[in-house]
C-alpha cells in the first residue's frame, strides 16, 4: 500500500497558493504563529527565485521550495513544533547552496538553526559513504547497519532524524520518472537505512510508505505481483470488511463499549515479508482482512479481545500481546487472528486511542501526551528529550513488524564510527587516533604510517577522531612504527589492538638494535626523572630477567614498561623496611601529610621536604634528624644526604612513603628550548591543563643560540604525574628536552 500524496494548491498563475496551504497545515497541527512560517516559506521562495536567476539550478525539475513545504507537511501530519517545521521549509534551501546556514540562524534563532545543521551533517555521510551493504574489515554488521549506527550516534536531537526521514520520503516520492539508475540508488539507501530508521522511531505510516516505495523500485516484479493479486480482490474484501465491523459495532454497542472500528490495509512490502519469511503463499497470509479497534482504556482492549473470540473461533498461535511485552520500539496493541463469517481469516488488532498514536506516530505522539510546554528550561521538555534520546538507542532490528530478530545491536557511548577514503564506515574505540585507525585497517599499513588527513586536512598522529571524520592514512616506504606510539602518556594509540601489532613489531626485530634502542631510551628516562644511575645487573633480576641485556632487549621489544623499570629502580634503590611503620606527624611546612609517610621506629615527628632535592613520591627516601625542626625528607641519592651520612651517620633514619599519597610536593624541573614567542605561555597552558601547580619560574635566553632554559618548581604527587607532564611538554613545538633537575651540594 503506497500513500498518494496530496498536491499542494496551486493559484491561478500557477504558483503555489500559500494562504491554501496555509489552512491545510492548521487543519494537521497547531501552528503557533502563522505569519512566522509563511516567513519561512516567503524566504525559501525568494532564494530558489535568485537562484533560477543566477543559473544556480541543482537538478532540473526539482524545487527547493516544494519539497521544503512537502517536508512540513510529512511532519505536520506526525503534529511536530513549529520549530522543526521552519527548519523543514527552509533545509533545502540551505542543502542547495541558495540560503545560508548563517542567514538561517540570524533570522530564525539558533534552535531552527541547529536543527538544519543536524540534518546537513547526515547528509555529509551520504555523500561520503558508497552505498555497499558488504561487511569492511572484518566486522560483524554491514555496511548499512554501520550508516544507521553512526547516523543514530550523531543525532542529539530526534527532530533531526524526523527532519531527514520525511526529506527522503519526498525523495522516493519524486524518483519515478529519473533514470533507473538513480532511482535504484535512491530506494537502496531509503530500504536500507531510512525505513529500518522510521521503525526505530516508531513512526509507522511513514515507514510503510518507505518500505512500499523503496520495495516497488528495488523488486519491480514482485511488487507488481501482490499488488495486482491485493487489486483483484479489493471489492470483494471491502464488503466483507464492512460486514465485519458492523458486526463488531453491534458487540461493542451491547457491552457498553465507546469504540473505534476501522478496516486496516496491509502494505505491500509487509505481505511478501512474510510470505518470504514463513514460506507462504498469497492466500496464506491471514492479515490481508484485517480491522483495528480502538478504545478508551487498557482494560477495554481486554474486554473486546473477550468478546471478539467470544464470536469467532480464533486461531491461537496467531495471538500477540504487545501491550503486556511490547514492541522495543515502544509498540502496544493486542493481535489476534479469528476465523470470521464465511470461513475467512481475519486480523483483528485491538489497542487505546493513544496507543494507536504512539504506533502512527512514534516518538512524536509524546509531544501531545507529556504535556504542551516547549520551553528548552521546563522540566517536561526536558524529560520529553530524555526519553527520545533513550528510543534513538539502536537496541534492536526486527524482522518485520510482528515479529524479532534474535540479533541485538546497540549504539554505545565507547564507540565511534569513522570512514575510509572509499567511504566504508568503519567503528573504532572512542578517543580512537589515525594510528588506531590505521591498524584497524591492515597491520602494514599500520607499521608504515607516517601521518594522516582527517576530512581532507592534515593532522597529527595524537588527533582524537569523532565520529563521522573521513580518514587517510599517509605511509611511507621505509617508515616503521616508533617507540613513543607504545607511550601511554603521548597518546599516540588508545586501542589494545594497535598497541599489541606494535609490540609484536619491535619484538620481532633484531636483538642487536633492540639491545641499542632499550638502553638508550631507560638511560633518556633515568636522566629525566634525575635518578640515580642503577647497576643494571641487579635492576634486570628485579624484573625476573637474567641479565642487563635482556632488560635492554625486553625494553626495546616493548615487553617492559620504562615505567615498570622506574618503579623497579626505585625499589632496588630502597627496599621497604620489614619493620612496622608508625606514621609520623602532619609538616608544618607543607600543610597535613597523614598517611604519606611512615618513620621507622619512632612516634609522631614533625617533618619536612627537604629543599635541596625535592623528593616526591615514588622516590626512594631517607630521613634526617635535626635539631628542633624534626625530621627532614631526603632523595638518597641527595648530595647533602651523603655528606650527613659521613659526619652524622646516627641522625639518618629509615623513612618510606605510606600506602596512600594525598598531597603534592615541590619539584625543580628545567626545560631546553628553541626560543620562540609564546614558548612560556604554551608551556603554562599544558601545566594548567594538567592541574599542576607552578610555585616559582626563571627563564633565560641565549639569543646568540636562539635557545631557551626554562627552570620551574612544580607541585607533583608522584613519579607517575611527574612523568606525564614531562611528555607532555615535550610533545609542544621546538621543545628539545624536559626532565627533572639532579639534587645539587649546598
């Protein structure tokens, strides 16, 4: 069953009659301000009039004017606000390059404006996205289940999707006389992706019409079939249906019952669904005879379902209750099928007035039952925009409207959708980055990225992609992966999968260079955080390793962490104390520190950081007796630790870091850069972001070298945090080293 549109009124000149038109969309829905949208209407005409005039015609026989006032008409039937139907009028116009989005905003507010913009991005994916319904890459949905997907994902508004859906109704409409080709492309898209869309929705007479259209053009022959056997019969099913209602109306009328009976027409597409999925033929199908009751209460529809196999024999595996488990779409009614007068098979769907609106028109039906506020600050808009984000939840597909699939797909949150260069769409992680994506598509091509463009523009390697980016991987011949990319901190890569292909490459490579590379990136991290320089011996066998060359090579194959390694050290360098530890005093100097340090034997002492060397946790530490400022903190590898341990060797006591750090400390860190301007606010700015405290700066410029040292003392709670900064800042342009600076002798 295919739905005839109305024409829109035509004035005697021959241009559409908008005071007429006018009066048919206040007959659909409630227009609150009439001369606002005929505004719209005003101004979508004058922009296709200066278009035509300046040659700017985007396809011949079609009007940007028209198929704005169809669309409004589509979504005045499904009662949507007047915002969404300004934003309908005007979209084509803005889509065609005739209006601007900017004028569009300036003289309609930025809701109508947000609302064409959103649709404007969903058609940015059909245009890059080649209509294949093949799987990519190995995933386990098509192509076109992706398009849904990512198109759900993007929408943060429902009006948008209802936007598009009745622009692509308008479009199935007007491809009956375009060349096969397009037509077949058109109903394609509208099969695949705008139909199971509509449903989602729960917007059902739009979704039959889809489905018939896109079916008509995509199974001609089989089309042609059902509706020439629907036509034969249709005299003969109209006075049975007539006689069926009659006879229901007599029943309800008995039982006290104020309802609604109507004759329901199946729709094509329906039909051979079914017959496909049960392997029936035509005269098989029992709901082709089929009437609708409507009434008042919930507890009515049990009472006429009484009555109705009161009447006529029903059929019971042919029985559904979706108002006890309804539909995922949100679709309520009860279905029976009976054997009725002259031994016919009848449908009979019984269900509220309210649920027969919510079935029509799905998520809009709220706009009318949840109260009539509009206001984006009321609460019951809010909660109206709650729930239809909650439907835009692609739970689930369903085969066809009785029945469901036993596949569940969702869109989550962690998930993102992004396009090849050939427009497949392609889901990835969330915070995913070129390089994840170029492991997503062949581990080769992973190995020899050497950059990337996002939506034609370069970008670098660490860039977050969104959902919707098209990407380009740019590789090079002789590029391999870097060993920065397995740096947790540069965020280079996000998913395990491109992590492990990357570990994979550096162990397989030759030991020899994996031996260089290790040791010279443990020795750049030893002189960052300013440790102290190990025996490398002893280190490897704390990380279950036999000796410093397979420390080396375990690093350089990427089996070790260098944080691993750092921790190690610390460890080698200052074992925990067996001995119970009793917590020490809050410092004076630093504010409270409970449950950051542990004394070894003594009470509560009051304690210091010693300025000198600036230990944080996660270094190894010693504690120094002094006379009347209690106990200061030292690093052990402290210059003027070493000088105490000589002259007063029973001062020094064992000191550990507690089981919880709550608190940050000072440390000196020194930056070597080529000068430029904004160098220090860039530096600044990284530090703010990374909620790190500056206590003190000192720059100075060697102009004769164009370089720059920067030294600053920053509040850190730990090795760890210490390290990420470091990363961080050296990740910032012309920046050639960032590290901790080494203790010094007073």
């Amino acid at each position: 069953m295919v739905k005839v549109r109305d024409d829109q009124p035509i004035s005697m000149d021959g241009t559409v009659n908008l005071d007429a038109w006018m009066q048919r969309m206040h007959a659909k829905t409630l227009v609150i301000d009439e001369d606002e949208l005929l505004r719209a209407c005003r101004i979508s005409k004058r922009a296709e009039e200066e278009a035509i005039a300046s040659e700017n015609v985007w396809a011949e026989g079609q009007s940007s004017f028209r198929t704005g006032l169809e669309m409004a008409e589509i979504l005045a039937d499904l009662k949507m606000d007047q915002e969404t139907l300004e934003a309908a009028i005007l979209y084509r116009s803005v889509r065609e390059g005739k209006l601007s989005l900017e004028t569009v905003r300036d003289q309609f507010g930025p809701t109508v404006g947000k609302l064409v913009e959103g649709v404007l991005r969903m058609a940015a994916i059909h245009q890059k996205h080649k209509g294949s319904n093949k799987t990519v890459l190995g995933q386990t949905g098509s192509q076109a289940e992706n398009v849904r997907k990512m198109l759900v994902a993007m929408i943060n508004d429902v009006r948008v999707a209802l936007i598009k859906i009745a622009e692509r109704t308008c479009a199935i409409r007007a491809v009956k006389d375009v060349a096969a080709s397009k037509r077949y492309q058109v109903a394609r898209e509208v099969f695949d992706i705008y139909a199971p869309l509509a449903h989602r929705l729960g917007v059902g007479h739009v979704k039959w019409e889809l489905e018939d259209l896109s079916f008509r053009y995509l199974y001609p022959t089989d089309y042609k079939k059902i509706a020439k056997l629907l036509d034969e019969r249709r005299l003969d099913r109209e006075r049975y249906i007539r006689d069926v209602i009659s006879a229901l109306n007599d029943k309800l009328t008995e039982a006290s019952i104020e309802g609604q009976v109507d004759g329901r027409v199946k729709h094509i597409y329906s039909i051979w669904r079914k017959m496909q999925r049960k392997n029936i033929s035509f005269s098989q199908v029992y709901d082709i005879r089929a009437v609708r009751i409507l009434v008042p209460e919930v507890r009515d529809c049990y009472s006429v379902l009484g009555i109705v196999h009161s009447t006529w024999r029903n059929i019971p595996k042919e029985f559904d209750d979706y108002i006890a488990s309804p539909k995922p779409n949100g679709y309520q009614s009860l279905h029976t099928a009976v054997i009725g007068p002259e031994g016919k098979v009848v449908e009979v769907q019984i269900r509220t007035f309210q649920m027969h609106d919510d079935a029509e028109l799905g998520v809009c039906a709220h706009w009318r039952y949840k109260g009539t506020d509009v206001k984006p600050a009321s609460q019951g808009y809010e909660e109206k925009m709650a729930w239809l984000r909650q439907v835009l939840e692609w739970h689930d597909e369903l085969v066809d409207e009785n029945q469901h699939d036993d596949v569940s797909h969702e869109v989550t949150n962690d998930r993102i959708y992004v396009l090849t260069p050939e427009g497949h769409i392609v889901d990835m992680p969330a915070g995913s980055t070129p390089i994840d994506f170029a492991y997503r598509v062949h581990t080769e091509i992973g190995h020899a990225c050497r950059g990337a463009k996002v939506n034609g523009r370069m970008v670098p390697l660490t860039h977050s992609l969104q959902i919707g980016d098209q990407v380009e991987v740019l590789t090079g011949a002789n590029s391999h992966p870097s060993r920065d990319w397995l740096n947790p901190d540069l965020h280079y890569v996000t998913s395990s999968r491109a992590r492990a292909k990357i570990a994979a490459w550096f162990k397989a490579q030759d030991r020899e260079q994996n031996v260089a590379d290790g040791k010279q990136a443990l020795q750049r991290e030893i002189k960052r955080f300013a440790l102290e320089v190990p025996d490398f011996g002893e280190l490897s066998k704390l990380l279950n390793l036999t000796t410093a060359e397979d420390l080396f090579a375990a690093i350089g194959a990427g089996d070790v962490k260098l944080m691993q390694v750092v921790h190690a050290l610390e460890r080698q360098q200052r074992p925990a104390p067996e001995l119970t530890n009793v917590p020490i005093s809050p410092s004076k100097q630093h504010g409270p520190i409970d449950d950051d340090l542990n004394i070894l034997g003594v009470g509560n002492l009051l304690t210091t950081m010693a300025g000198c060397c600036k230990p944080v946790p996660g270094d190894s530490i010693v504690g120094y007796i002094t006379v009347g400022r209690g106990v200061s903190i030292h690093r052990e590898d402290c210059v003027n630790l070493l000088q105490l341990r000589s002259t007063e060797p029973e001062r020094i006591i064992e000191v550990s870091w507690g089981h919880q750090v709550s608190h940050a400390y000072p440390v000196d860190v020194e930056i070597q850069a080529y000068d430029r301007t904004g160098l220090l606010r860039d530096i600044m700015v990284v530090l703010a972001n990374a909620q790190v405290n500056v206590i003190a700066a000192n720059t100075l410029s060697d102009k004769g070298a164009s370089m720059a040292k920067i030294r600053l003392t920053v509040e850190i709670d730990g090795l760890e945090r210490l390290g990420k900064v470091l990363s961080q800042i050296e990740k910032l342009p012309n920046i050639a080293e960032a590290r901790r600076v080494a203790t010094k002798a007073h």
